[in-house]
C-alpha cells in the first residue's frame, strides 16, 4: 500500500492560523465580494481596482470563531484600505456593521416598492 505524499502548503495559503485553500473559508470570501458587487466597501474609497479585494472579518477572526464563515461578519475592501485598519479593527466594527444593515434595509425598501428584480442580484 503507497502512501501518498502530504501536499505542503504554502505560507501564502496559511497565515494567522487561517488556511486561505479551504474551501469553506474560499466560499464565504466569494460570497462577500459578491454581496458587496465587487467593491470596496470603505466610505469614500476611490480605488477602482477590483483585483485586488479582500474580504474583511468585521468581528475579528481570533476573537469571533463562531462567526468566521458568516456573511454577515464580513465586508469587502481593497488591500489599500483594509491595510489601513489593520490594527484598529474594532474601532470599525461599528462603521461596517452600520454599511451593511443600511444596505439590507435598502433592499427590504426596493422589494416594498417594486423595485427589486430578482435575476440582478446573482
């Protein structure tokens, strides 16, 4: 019986106790961009750039491991700004949360009125 060898990662695949290659941790960051449509999320942020996105934690990731893969505790920023919190995180906690529920009530707002299709949220 062989043994196949241990794929080694790599330490850009795991950083901070994460391992970037797992596939849930994969799917919440796609899910986050997704949500946020490719954008910086950072108020006034004029970087155009979508390549270089991150998904944020919003509780931090050591701190909140029961909310590591929920969407509701992620934002997406461009490596610029999300580089600029590093170190503050909580002092943003309440900015990020604030920008996401404004955006669910808006969306609860388009959908009373009529205004929310469906097939341009996928």
């Amino acid at each position: 019986m062989s043994k196949k060898p241990l794929k080694k990662q790599t330490s850009s695949q795991i950083y901070g106790g994460r391992d970037y290659s797992q596939p849930e941790y994969r799917k919440w960051r796609q899910q986050v961009r997704k949500r946020d449509d490719y954008k910086c999320r950072m108020p006034n942020c004029l970087r155009k750039d979508r390549r270089r996105l991150q998904a944020h934690h919003i509780k931090r990731w050591a701190d909140a491991p029961e909310l590591r893969f929920d969407i509701n505790n992620g934002i997406t920023l461009c490596r610029t700004c999300h580089d600029s919190i590093k170190g503050r995180e909580t002092e943003f906690e309440e900015l990020f949360n604030s920008l996401l529920n404004f955006n669910h009530n808006l969306l609860l707002y388009k959908i009373k009125r009529g205004d929310f299709d469906e097939d341009k949220t996928e």
